[in-house]
C-alpha cells in the first residue's frame, strides 16, 4: 500500500510542478494567443531611409529609419531596435 500512496502522491507533485511552470512561462513569455511583432506581416509601404546624423563632438554616422515606427537605427543594424521589423538593404 505505501508504493501506491507514493505514486499518487508524486503523480499530484507532477501535475502541480507543471501546472506551477506553465503559469510562469506564460506570464514570462506570453500565452501564445497573440502574434508577436516579429512575426506578422508588415506591409511594405516605404522603404527604409538613410540619414545623415551627426552627435556633438563626434564624426557624422548614418542612420536608417525603420519604415514601420520612424525610429533611427544605426547603421549596421538590420533589425529595427524599436518593433524589429527587418530594415531594408542592411
């Protein structure tokens, strides 16, 4: 009779154990429902812009602008540093 009780009881510790870590990794991580911005589709209205930027006391640096949100990346960068939609031509 003891060997049942402990199956039993180690079948409840599991089912809690992963109930416990899906709960945690839903919140850490989101519950899957919802498409992240990586992943849809994002019309590609306009192209990607480069500008010249310069910082005070330093050289010029190019800048791209993401065609999505508008905001400036460096220029070696090919995702967007805002909504990571991939940048045109880098």
């Amino acid at each position: 009779m003891p060997i049942i009780e402990l199956l039993i009881g180690l079948s409840i510790a599991y089912v809690l154990f992963y109930g416990l870590m899906n709960h945690v990794l839903r919140r850490r991580f989101g519950d899957g429902r919802e498409e992240s911005s990586a992943t849809t589709a994002v019309p590609r209205s306009q192209p990607s812009t480069v500008r010249e930027a310069r910082r005070p006391g330093s050289r010029t640096t190019s800048t791209v602008v993401c065609r999505v949100c508008g905001t400036g990346n460096e220029a070696g960068y090919t995702y967007c540093r805002n909504c990571v939609v991939e940048l045109d031509g880098f």
